[in-house]
C-alpha cells in the first residue's frame, strides 16, 4: 500500500518549501512508479499494488498551473544538469554522475509529455482500469479526523474524499487511507453531551469496504465475535467492526525493513545521500557511505545492484515471517496475509533506488515465487476470504511516535485545534442562517462561502502541526497555517453579512481565488451542523 499524499503549496513558495514539494515528488515519485506500473501492464504483471491518493495532492495534479510549474521546473534541473558536465569536465566521477541527472530528467520530461499526456490521474485510471493497481482515497486535505471537535469536519472530509475520487476515476472507491491511520472507536462527548460516532462509522456510511490501522490498533482490539478461539488479533488476518466495514493492520517487520533509519534499506552506503547537495546546483552527488563531508561519488549502477539484493532479502523475510505465523496460528479458514503499507514519497523521494526495489520485489514474486505468493489487493483479499473474518472493537491508534495522537496534539503545537474547531462552529452557524432563510444565493455570496470552505479544509490538514513537531519546516509551516485561518477570517466576516458588500473586496476575494483554488465546484453544504 503506498499512500501517496502532498500538502497543498500552490503559490505559496517554492525552495526549500513550496511548490518543490510536488515537483520533486512528481520527479522522483510519481512519474518513475508511473513507468514501472506501465511496464508491468505491457508485461502482462498484475502485481495490484494499492495506490492511496490523497484528494488535496489529486487536485494539485490536475491543475494546469502546476503542470506548467512542473514542467518549468524539470526544464531547469535539465539545464542545471547541463551546465554541470561542463563544468565537471575534469572530475570524470562526478560528470557521470551529472550526465545522469540530465537523461533522468530529460525522460521525466518526455513520460510526462508522450507517455502521459501531462494526466497522471488519467493514467492512474487506466492502470487500475488495466487491473495492475487498486486506487484509494483518503479524507479531502488530510485532516486528523479524531481531533476534530465537530462532526460536519468528519463528514466534510470524508464525503469530499468521496466526491474527488469520483470525479478523476469514474467509480466508487472500496479502500480508504486514514490520516495518519489514526482511529478513534465510538466515544462520549462531555462536550456535545452525547456519543460520536466511531471513523469507521463515517466510512460505513460512505459506502467504504475498508481501511488501515497500525499493528497496534488490532493487537489491542477486543473480540466481538472470535471465529479464530483462543488466537490473540493478528495482523496476519483481516477483522471486521461492527459497522460492516472491514480494517487491517500493518505488519510491523516489513514495514520497518524498508523505512527504519537503523537498519532499513534506505542506509545502503551504496545509496544516493537524500540530505546533501551541491551547493550551485542542488543536484545530488553523494551516496550514503560515511558521515560528513567524506562520503563518496554516486554510482547509479552499483546502487541498482544493491536494490535486487535487497528485494531477494525482502522476499526472504517474507518466507519466514509467513513461516512463523504457521506455527503459531490456524489459517485453515483465511490464508495469512502480509499487509505492507508506506508512505509512497519514501520510494524515489527519500529513498531514490526504492521505484528499482519495488520493481525487483515483485518481478520476485510475480515470477520466482509465484507459487507460494498471492499479490492481491484487500478488496480482493476480502471477497475470497471476508465470510471468515472474526467481528472486533478497537481503541484509539495512529502510526504516529507512540501509536497515539501525541504528534499532532504535542503541547508545543496544538494550539492549532482551538482554531480549527471555533472556524468549525463559525461556519456551521453561518451556514444555518443562511439555509434557514432559504433565499437563493448570487454568484457572489456563493464565491464567498466556496472560498470560505476551502480555507478551513486547507488549515485542517495534519501536515501543519506534524511540520511543526519535526521542526522540518516550523516557519512554513506555522506562516502557512496562520495564513489560511487569516483568510478564513476575512471571508467569514463577509458571510455573517453577504449584503454588506465592503466586508470584502472583489480584488481580496480573487487574490484568495488564485491562490488557494481546490475543488472548484465545492458544495459548501457539507460543512452544515450535524445534529
């Protein structure tokens, strides 16, 4: 499962935080897993990788102005790459290195533009038309569901999550990706006086089949129905909650494997180096190898030697682990699964050899191992074997730094939430007035409460208060959410009174427009009070 996501950063930056974001992704991400998917369908492959695509990146995809912007970019990374062999004309190492970079680029360029036809949604569509992947959806910009005090929050995010799917892939989606992969069970509301509704309720209600947790979230459920007696929960098998919706957990062993800083794949001192670049061009030069400024020339081609090594490695401990769970657990009625799932940045971002990896593993398994491996997506996993599924209720989880919500809501940072949830309620009595007085709505009134619901949705995601933990981008970060509650501010004051037409101006409202532009039909009903 890769859970391809990108803050929102349309005009607002560039380097070293900004629209760069998506471009490096698009570079290094998106277009080589593009290739690889299409190699695979020309192979006759059906390896049903699971693609998550968060809405609020779909969007970015999808907007002309950052196909231009990528396109822009990529043309000067060619031109960078360029001037670095003339200038590498004596440092043979380091000129290859930089011939590297330009045919890279120069065939990102071309895929984009011949391959793709600058739509990587619209390829994404057919690859899963193809029956190579399974696409997911996820909530609209990556918003923390469990913390949010209002349930028109859930909802707006959910069911926008649903709409944007839709839209770019002609059919209802049957996975869906919690931020995070953080859960919250049905719960008393001291505040709201009453119970709310577990997540998983909100995506029963979406017509979701199924969705994610940490290993966490299922070792540490009850049983409500144990078809399996006297097992503990496993992540080796699927559940089912008493919504009908259908959950699975992360196996822990091939998930840190690939990602864990200590003694995952991505140390290889063979490598490229993610954090050092040079200092003119911002090209990378380096492989892991030792620490400082000792660390040696990149060789693309022992770094793809060391991918197949690793891809036979992970094979292994798959074998093992699955070996493993045979002695301790009965799978007579469901065959084990192993549930791998990532961040899909990781691949080709951080980890630049990971796109040769995937494709080494599963040209493994797909071939080498084709008899003791099933590769399936969970929607198929449960119609063979979703009859078997034992009926639990869990607790609260995330993938976060202790399984639990403390990222997101870490003293230092959650001043956030006050905002997010007092904008909440300010748009829901809004938007009572106006549905109680049932007058039909100009073009103008109707621009402001799109423009309205559009900045609450892009200061709901969890990338702000995440950003600010790591102190990755604390600046950007804490500027970008203040920004979008700044804005949210002005045109909510506008729309406690639309016929006062100097709250705000037509110039103010466009500028707003421009920058912030997702989802432009956006029904701005779905952000009304939810009794």
């Amino acid at each position: 499962m890769l859970h391809a996501h990108m803050p929102y950063c349309r005009k607002s930056g560039q380097w070293p935080a900004g629209e760069e974001w998506l471009f490096e992704a698009m570079n290094e991400t998106y277009l080589p897993l593009l290739s690889l998917f299409r190699r695979f369908q020309r192979n006759n492959l059906k390896p049903h990788i699971m693609v998550g695509v968060v809405p609020i990146l779909a969007e970015q995809l999808a907007d002309d102005y950052m196909k231009d912007r990528y396109i822009e970019y990529t043309e000067d990374r060619i031109s960078r790459a360029e001037k670095e062999i003339e200038r590498f004309q004596t440092n043979e190492k380091k000129k290859q290195v930089a011939q590297y970079w330009k045919e890279f680029y120069t065939h990102n360029l071309y895929a984009f533009n011949q391959h793709f036809y600058q739509d990587i949604l619209g390829t994404l569509k057919w690859l899963q038309e193809e029956n190579v992947i399974e696409i997911l959806t996820s909530a609209a910009t990556h918003g923390l569901l469990p913390l949010m005090k209002y349930d028109s929050s859930i909802y707006s995010q959910v069911q926008l999550g649903m709409d944007t799917y839709r839209k770019y892939f002609e059919r209802d989606p049957k996975g869906f990706w919690l931020p995070e992969c953080a859960y919250r069970p049905r719960e008393w509301s001291d505040f709201h006086n009453r119970e709310r509704k577990a997540i998983d309720e909100w995506l029963a209600e979406a017509g979701i089949q199924y969705f994610f947790v940490e290993n966490v979230g299922i070792e540490n459920a009850s049983f409500v129905e144990q078809k399996n007696a006297g097992e503990p929960p496993s992540v080796f098998r699927g559940y089912k909650l008493e919504s009908g919706v259908y959950v699975f957990g992360r196996n822990q062993k091939t998930g840190k494997q690939v990602w864990s800083p200590e003694y995952g794949y991505p140390g290889d001192p063979y490598y490229r180096e993610f954090h050092k670049k040079d200092s003119e061009s911002g090209l990378h030069y380096w492989r892991v190898s030792e620490g400082g400024d000792e660390k040696k020339i990149y060789v693309p081609m022992k770094a793809q030697a060391r991918s197949q090594d690793h891809a036979q490695h992970f094979v292994d401990l798959m074998r093992k682990t699955l070996q493993d769970a045979h002695e301790k657990y009965d799978f007579s009625s469901a065959l084990p699964i192993i549930n791998s799932q990532y961040d899909c940045e990781l691949f080709g971002h951080w980890w630049f050899e990971g796109i040769d990896w995937i494709e080494d593993t599963y040209n493994l398994l797909l071939k080498k191992y084709k008899d003791e491996f099933d590769c399936v997506s969970l929607s198929e996993y449960i119609g063979q074997y979703g009859d078997s599924f034992s009926t639990i209720r869990m607790q609260r989880s995330s993938w976060g730094e202790n399984s639990d919500f403390s990222v997101w809501e870490d003293e230092k940072h959650a001043w956030v939430w006050p905002y997010i949830n007092s904008s909440t309620k300010d748009f829901e009595d809004v938007l009572a007035n106006i549905f109680n007085n049932g007058k039909d709505l100009s073009d103008w009134e109707i621009r402001i409460l799109r423009q309205t619901g559009r900045e609450l949705l892009l200061m709901e995601g969890s990338d702000w208060p995440f950003l600010l933990h790591t102190k990755q981008a604390t600046s950007y970060a804490n500027k970008r959410f203040h920004n979008h509650h700044q804005r949210f501010n002005k045109l909510i004051w506008a729309a406690k009174d639309l016929n006062d037409y100097e709250r705000i101006s037509d110039e103010k409202l466009k500028e707003m427009e421009d920058i912030d532009n997702p989802w432009a039909d956006l029904d701005f009903g779905l952000f009304k009070r939810i009794e």
